[in-house]
C-alpha cells in the first residue's frame, strides 16, 4: 500500500470516527465515482488491516442511534460470515477474534438497538458448524440475547440449533446452543410456531446428560436452571415427550453420585410442572408412575439428618442442628408437591411407601416418614381427612418411639395435621389425639417439651366443650414441665396457658404456686407463675380478672416489701408483672403505683456494678444481671407513661431525671433505648429543659431529637430555637466528624418535618453552612462520608420544600453534581428517590437547559445500578429503568447518542444489561 493510502488507512481506521463515517457514507452514495473509490478502498483496508476494520464496524454497533450503524452492521456481517465471499475471520487474530465476540454481546443488548440491525448482527453472529468452537459458543450467546427480534422466523435456525446441541467436542457449545434454544421457543408467539422446535427436545435433553457424562456439573447445573425456566414459562412445549424429559430429570435426581446441587436442580425441575397447573393443568397427573419416583427421591433426601447433641441441649426452636441442605429442600418439595397435584395423586404413592419408613430399624427413615406426613398434609387435606384414623393412627403410634427425635417429629406431625385437618380432628379424635399429647409431657428424655406446642396447635381449631374435660390435666402437666427449668420448654407452657385460659379458669392453680411455693428452691417456679398470671390477666381482660386482681395484686405488694436475695429472679420478673397488670387495669392500676414507682425507680437509678469489662484505656465493673433489671425498669417507667397518661403526671420530674443522664449510659443498649423512648406523652417538656446544652454531644441525642422533630415538627420549634446555639457551633470546621454529622442530621429533618415555618428565615444560613460542609477539601475521606451524604441529603429536601427562597438554577445543579450519595445507605434511599420523582416531573432546573445534564443523570443511574439493593430500593431502581426507556423513545439520536458517549465504558455495559434484561 503506497503512502496515501496507508495514510488514508490510519485516518480511518483512528480514533476520530469522522473518516470513518464518510467512508461508510460514500459506500451508500448514489454517485457512482464515490461509491467506487470507497468501495475500492473498504476492499484494500479488509485485505490489509482486517483486524482494525473489524473492531472500527464493531465499536459503531455500541451506538446503534449513530446514522452509519446499520451499513456497519451488513459490512461486519460479510467480514465475519462464513458464507461470505468477504470472510476474513479466521485471518484475525485470536486478541482481535475474543475482542470483537466481547463487542457483539455489548451490541446485542445496547439500547435503542433496531429490529433491522439486530437482525444483521444475529446473521453475523451465526457461525457455521464448521466455525471455531469459541465463535459459536458467542454467536449462541447473542442468539439468545436477540431472541425476541428473532420471533417471526429465521433462516436455517432449526438446523443451526440442532447442529450446536450435538456438537462433538464442546460442551460449551452445547451448552450455549441449549439457552439460545430456550430463548426463541419462549419468545415465539403462538403454540404452533413453539410446534416447530419440539424435535429439538431429545438433542436439549442429550445435551445435559453428555455434561453429566463428562463430569461438566457446572454446564450441566447451567443447564438445568434453563430448563426449570421454561418448565415455567412454557410447560405444554414439553407435553408431547414429557415422560422422555421427566424421566430423564428422575434419573438425575436419583443419581447418588451427583453433586446435591445438580440432583436439587433436577427435582426443582419436576416441582416446577407440577405447579404449572394454569398454563399445563394435569400435565403431572397423568403421570402418577414418575410423581411415585419423585416422591420417592424426597424422602430419601429426609434421611440426610444427623443426631446432633446441640438438637438435644436447645433452648431454641430454631435450633435445626443436624438438618442439612437437602433435608430442608426436600420438605418444601414435599410440601409444594402435594399442592400442586393433589391428596388424591400423593395419597396412594405415600401409602406404598410409608409402612416400610415406618417399619425400619433406622430411625432416620422412621423420621423420614412422620416429616412426610406432615409437610404433605395441606395439600392432601381433602383425602387425609376421608382416612383420618388410619393417618392419625400411624402418627400416634411413633409417641412411643425408642428415638426422641422421632418422638418430636410424631408430636409435631400431630400439631401439624391439626392446623390442616383441623376441625375435623378435633371433633372425631379428641378422645386419643389429647390423652397421647397429655402423656407425651411426661416425655423427660425428650427435653424440648413439644407437646405443649401441638396442645396449643390443636386448641386452636377447637370448640370450648371438647377441651374442657382434659384442661385439668394438661394444666398439671403443664405446671410440672415450668419446674424442668428449661426456657424453650417453659415458654411452650406459658403459650398454652395462654390458649386454655380462654376455657378453663387456670388462675386458681397459678395463684396457689404464687402463694405457697416459697422455698429458695422454688424461685423460678414461683416467678413464672407470676408471669403467666400477668399473661392471663391480659388475655382474658380488666372485666374477667378483675374478680382476681384484688389478691394478686396484695401478694405482689407483699412480696414488693419483702428482703429478697440480690440474685432472686423474682424481682425482674416481678417488674415485667406490674406493667402487665397495669395494661390490664388501665387507669384502675394508678392507687398501686405509690406501691410500684419506688423500686421501679431504684432499679431504673442501679449504679454497683461488678464485673470487670475493657472500654477504651478504661476497664469498668459491670454486674449483667443488674443491668437487665435496669433495662427491664426503664422499659416499664415508659410503659406506666404511656398507658397511665395524665395519671402518671405526679411521677414525671422523678422518671425525667432518672432516664436524661441513661442516653449517655454506654454499657446497655437496651437501657439507651428505653431513656431515648421516654420523651413520649407528658414528658417532653421535662426532657427539653433537662437537655439543653448538655448532651449534645452524644449520638443518641442526635435520634433523640430526630424522633422529637419528626413526632411534633413545628411545635419543637420554640425549643428548637433554645437549642440552635448549641446545634451551630456542631457545623465547625474544628468539630469531628461525628459532631457535624449529628448536626446536620437534626437540621435536615427539622427542614423536612418543619418546612416554611422553621428553614425560611433561615436558607441563607444553612445553604453557607452545607456549603463549607461538601465543599470541605476532606469531605469524601472515610471519617468524614456520613456528615457528607447527611449534607446532600439536606441540600437535596431544601430544593424539595424550600424553591422559592433558593436560586434553583444554582443550587438544584450543585446538588446533582453530589450524586449519587454511597456511604449512609438510609439517607442514600431517600435521596435517589426524591431524585427520581424530580426527573419523573421533567424538572426543568435538574435536566438544565437543553438537558445539558442529561450526561449527569444517566450517570448517576449507572452508578446506582452497580449498588441497586444498597442505594435505592427495588421500586425506585425499576421507575429509574423506566425513564432511561423513556428517554430512548423521545430524545432525538443525536442527544442520546451524546449522552451514552460520555458514559464510562463500564457504565455504558451496566446500563445495557439493565435495560436489555
């Protein structure tokens, strides 16, 4: 190539598109001379820089509104195409070959992107059988990005995708072909047009069990997720060979060497038909052979259980020691299974396998088999209530099981199949359902007490007249169980005490322990009945205790001035009663409160504290289960306030100078949380004098006043006034970080709740100070982020409530330019949400003129994006989506090709993917 050319060659194939565009321009000129000499020179560039033209064409696909976008797209498709008599792809280098399939993913899904050149950029993409097996493997990829433009019809697209499903060597191809498949039979419009494709089925099934063959999990788990998506979306494309791929998926699913994964994979795949009752109504039950392999897979996959000691030591329902993955997949399986098809289908396949559960040696399969009975009995209601004594019966028989984990999974079958056979149950096998569930609480070897839960299970679908006559023992039981000292098993106790009292008057057996059991060994037990006698009392209502109350009240005020021991338990719990009892008597409780406030504030004002714990360079005593009754006295101080109103007004002063020095008391948060809630009713006054430049500096005053703000806003202002002087030194540059922060904070909800009335006189002022606060050299170091983005959010609600006193033009651009806000993910949400609402409403200052921040708007989308669950909300993220389809739609090519120029190339694949998906 003589030296013109060459340098023609450079000034087309650089970095200014311009002589690139004019070459592209004269190829399409109806003056035959131009359109010569620039076909003469796209041949000399193809023939000696094949790898720079290609990724020239490539990269103006990126801007599918650019006007020479589609005569690249038909040039690229002949450099590319096997079938072209311009093919130069195998000439290319590996770097260009990788580079430019990068580009053609990017293309496939940019936005504004035509149905025509969508169509030449899948022609270009479709490798032969013959192409490399990379180039397919991309070509497949934007096949199924472009399956929707590719709807009505394709040349050769059946035998291309039969070809790549079978290819040889590769199972990425395989793959790769499998997902383009999937994506045109669900973006085809009609059943008939889906028809065309069914023969694939058999190579889309060889494709998966080749990966398997080959020990590929990872494609062939790829694989399955595609699979269960169209067993969702489009089930009836699978009727005609549905044994073939069920039975295939069983086979995966039974194969005990595969990963759990893959097998979990395969299952999901089955469920997911069976629960496509709308689109494929009783595809699966007509196929009750395989719904009896399935079933059988499941509870195979319940023996993965271990008889972990932790499961026996719980003091927590949660605690699930010993349940693994597939144990816990396979009872949601279970479960979502018998809905999906139904008692009559699941009912016959269960009585084939059950009895062998049941009779077997290991207890994992006796479990296995009471775990079925449960999860399978809301959507086998119908049919397991036509059986209920045989169902019943088999449950009741494993009461007596050798194993206790078999016991409770017979206990929590029966309070299970209460719910959903109740009331039925209830009504025909009250007699052997409750004496079983009666004796089961004598079941010591089995430490988690579930029978008091089925109890209180079966109650509830029962009516008074069948409960009643078995209430006076379970109530017995119940009573022995609270003296086990367990906690897990004295709060199912306590919970059925609450049920039963509903029917049986439980407060005779309470008030005798209350009374009688005083003995040190009988601490705990004489507590709880204090407890569950509050917990009764609140239950059943002022007018049904009130007959009780007397007495128990005088027991309480007994024991109140009594000498206890520094570590009874009845003291705290004694605290928790009081506030219980009071919320029952309401304004009746106020002639005990003289009785009640002295300790209650002894306890809320404790200081001795002895164990030995590190703060800072500090090392401090604290005794914890003094805290906790400190914690549990300031909660209740807030309690008599709330519930008592004016009655509590004599305690106020008493109550506000114990809880105002507890926001600075570091060592219960609890105890922190209780003083901050004290500000509520008839103490807010106390608290705003006590306050005042004196515990401004302290973070919990910052949510303090934020919650005051937000619960009286212009009424706080006559105090907000007070405090100010305090508030704007907070602004200072010498301050910390923290201390602005919490300036700033208390300012901007005061512009948000207090609007005109507090921020007018003012905007001047606070728009320096936020000001010096963003602009500050250090603004963006980590100590400094918080006060930051607390700035913006406050810069950002004056432009909202406070326009007209503002030069918008300003101050609306300023803060656009500090978007979007990262560090304080709660202002973070609010911020880009008032920012999308503005750009929803077209706001004029915010685009600029001519939308000369349009560039900055999409940009901030794009960052957003990388961080959606961080720094918007789902539904404020979807409506940004929406406007950025908006803008495709209505702005001219030009501004929107501009606009997607000035993106990072990182934002501009983010934003491709978002709005392609």
């Amino acid at each position: 190539m003589d030296p013109r050319a060459e340098a023609d060659a450079a000034a087309v194939l650089g970095a200014d598109p311009a002589a690139l565009t004019a070459l592209l321009g004269d190829l399409t000129s109806p003056a035959n001379e131009a359109r010569s000499r620039a076909e003469g020179m796209f041949h000399a560039l193809r023939a000696s820089h094949p790898d720079a033209l290609a990724l020239r064409l490539a990269h103006l696909l990126l801007s599918p509104a650019h006007p020479s976008a589609p005569i690249a797209a038909v040039l690229l498709r002949r450099l590319i195409s096997p079938g072209s008599q311009a093919f130069v792809y195998p000439a290319l280098s590996p770097a260009t070959q990788s580079s430019l399939r990068a580009l053609l993913l990017s293309a496939a899904s940019a936005p504004g992107l035509s149905k025509s050149i969508s169509k030449k950029l899948s022609d270009a993409s479709i490798a032969s059988p013959s192409s490399p097996p990379a180039l397919q493997e991309s070509a497949l990829n934007i096949l199924a990005r472009l399956a929707s433009h590719l709807a009505a019809g394709f040349p050769n697209l059946h035998a291309l995708l039969l070809s790549s499903l079978s290819h040889p060597s590769s199972a990425d191809v395989r793959v790769a072909g499998l997902n383009a498949a999937i994506s045109l039979i669900q973006s085809l419009p009609s059943a008939a047009d889906r028809d065309q494709f069914q023969d694939l089925l058999p190579a889309m099934m060889r494709a998966l069990a080749e990966s398997l063959n080959c020990g590929n999990e990872g494609s062939a788990q790829e694989a399955l997720e595609m699979m269960i998506e169209l067993a969702g979306a489009e089930p009836r494309f699978l009727r005609r060979q549905l044994p073939d791929v069920v039975g295939s998926m069983l086979q995966i699913a039974e194969a005990p060497g595969l990963e759990d994964g893959t097998r979990h994979l395969a299952v999901e795949f089955v469920v997911t038909l069976a629960e496509a009752r709308e689109r494929a109504p009783g595809m699966m039950r007509r196929l009750p052979r395989y719904v009896g392999r399935l079933f059988a897979v499941l509870m195979t996959m319940l023996l993965d259980v271990q008889d972990e000691p932790a499961w026996h030591a719980a003091v927590s329902e949660e605690e699930d020691a010993g349940e693994t993955g597939s144990y816990v997949f396979a009872q949601e399986c279970l479960d979502r299974l018998a809905i999906a098809v139904g008692g009559n289908t699941i009912l016959p396949v269960a009585a084939e396998l059950l009895p062998s559960f049941f009779a077997a040696e290991e207890w994992k399969r006796r479990h296995a088999a009471l775990v079925t009975i449960a999860q399978i009995a809301e959507g086998c209601a119908k049919v397991m209530i036509k059986n209920l004594e045989q169902v019943v019966g088999m449950v009741l028989n494993s009461f007596q099981d050798s194993h206790p984990r078999v016991r409770w999974a017979a206990i929590n079958a029966v309070g299970q199949l209460s719910t959903d056979l109740g009331p039925e149950l209830q009504n025909k096998l009250h007699h052997v359902v409750l004496p079983a569930l009666a004796s089961a609480m004598d079941d010591f070897q089995n430490p988690r007490g579930h029978a008091a839960s089925a109890i209180l299970n079966f109650s509830e679908n029962c009516r008074p007249d069948i409960l009643t006559p078995y209430l006076d023992g379970i109530v017995g039981k119940l009573l022995l169980l609270l003296q086990t000292g367990n906690q897990m098993v004295a709060r199912k106790c306590f919970n059925c005490f609450s049920i039963s009292c509903r029917f049986f008057p439980v407060l005779p057996y309470l008030k005798a322990i209350l009374m009688n059991a005083t003995d040190k060994s009988n601490r705990m037990l004489r507590a709880k009945s204090m407890e569950c006698i509050s917990l009764v009392g609140m239950a059943v209502g002022k007018q049904k205790f009130k007959d009780d109350a007397k007495q128990v009240m005088e027991v309480l005020m007994t024991l109140q001035g009594s000498q206890m021991e520094a570590d009874d338990p009845i003291t705290s719990y004694m605290l928790q009663a009081w506030a219980r009892l009071c919320k029952c008597l309401g304004q009746d409780f106020i002639p005990y409160m003289s009785v009640v406030m002295p300790p209650l504030l002894q306890s809320a004002q404790l200081k001795q504290i002895v164990e030995t714990i590190t703060l800072g360079d500090k090392r401090i005593g604290i005794r914890t289960s003094l805290l906790e009754e400190k914690a549990t006295a300031c909660n209740m101080l807030c309690c008599y306030a709330d519930e008592l109103k004016e009655g509590f007004f004599p305690w106020i002063d008493q109550v506000a100078t114990t809880l105002v020095p507890l926001l600075k008391f570091y060592f219960h948060e609890e105890v922190r949380k209780a003083a901050v809630s004290g500000h509520y009713n008839n103490l807010c006054s106390v608290f705003f004098t006590q306050i005042s430049g004196t515990l401004l500096e302290e973070g919990q005053i910052g949510d303090c006043l934020g919650t005051l703000v937000k619960t009286f806003k212009t009424y706080f202002l006559p105090f907000f006034d007070e405090l100010s002087i305090y508030l704007t030194p907070m602004l200072a540059k010498d301050k910390t970080a923290e201390e602005r922060r919490i300036a700033i904070c208390i300012f901007d909800d005061v512009a948000e709740h207090c609007r005109e009335a507090a921020v007018r006189p003012r905007t001047g002022e606070a728009l320096s100070r936020l000001h010096n606060v963003i602009k500050h050299p250090n603004a963006l170091d980590l100590d400094n982020a918080m006060a930051y983005d607390n700035a913006v959010s406050a810069l950002g609600k004056i432009c909202q409530f406070h326009r007209e006193g503002i030069d918008a033009s300003q101050v609306i651009p300023a803060w656009l330019s500090c978007l979007p806000i990262k560090n304080d993910l709660i202002e973070a949400k609010i911020v880009h949400e008032q920012f999308c609402a503005m750009l929803e409403k077209s706001d004029r200052e915010l685009l600029g003129h001519n939308n000369q921040y349009l560039p900055k708007i999409v940009s901030v989308i794009a960052e957003i994006y990388v961080r959606v669950r961080d720094l918007a909300t789902e539904q404020t993220f979807s409506r940004m989506v929406n406007l950025l389809r908006q803008l495709q739609t209505t702005l001219p090519p030009s501004v929107l090709a501009s606009t997607w120029s000035s993106l990072q190339p990182q934002q501009q694949l983010a934003l491709q993917s978002v709005l392609s998906s």
